[in-house]
C-alpha cells in the first residue's frame, strides 16, 4: 500500500490557485517531519516546504509569502495551498516523510502546470 498519496494537482492559469493534499496511511507523528518538494523537467528536485513534528514550518524563499502549508492531524494529512501561481511553479510535487527511525518515504507526486 502506498504510504503518502498526493492529489489535487491540475493546469490553472497565471495567478489562479490550487490546493495539494498528502494523504497518509498512518500516524503523521510517525514522521520527524513532513515536506513538499517539487522537480521540473530537466531540474534537480527542490524542497519547497517543511513542516516539523510541533508544527513549525520553512518555506523555499522562491514560495514564501504564496504558499501555505498546514495539517489536519485528525485525517493524517498535509496540505500544501499555491496562491498566485507562476509559470516557473510547474513541476511534479512530491510528498516526503522522514520517519524517527531516519528513513524517507515518497508519494508518487502530482503535476502541476501554470499557463500562461
């Protein structure tokens, strides 16, 4: 069974939003903590938020002030909200959990592509 699962990814304009989840099959306390990152064609992939166990959260400077993360820890789930979106925003997102034992799971990502 998948781990983390991404979803609301799609193709919105310059400007316009979209909310991304990151749904988990277990506790997200398992996890020390909690990212989004993203990779574009042709790009190394890139963190784009963090979020640790006591909910303190960094941001990529490239999405502050644009994107918001935050959970719902009655539904084991991580969101990732993307305001005033830009072209260069285009990637697949991916979900990442670091557990306490030190290992890293991945959900299969999610594209999201900015028009402009």
């Amino acid at each position: 069974q998948e781990l983390l699962v991404e979803s609301g990814g799609g193709l919105v304009q310059a400007g316009g939003s979209l909310r991304l989840s990151c749904a988990a099959s277990v506790n997200i306390f398992s996890f020390n903590v909690m990212g989004w990152y993203r990779q574009a064609p042709g790009k190394q992939r890139e963190l784009v938020a963090s979020v640790v166990r006591l909910g303190n959260i960094d941001y990529a400077d490239s999405v502050r002030g644009r994107f918001t993360v935050s959970r719902d820890t009655t539904k084991n789930t991580v969101y990732l909200q993307m305001n005033r979106l830009k072209p260069e925003d285009t990637a697949v997102y991916y979900c990442n959990g670091h557990s306490v034992a030190g290992r890293d799971f991945w959900g299969q990502g999610t594209q999201v592509t900015v028009s402009s």
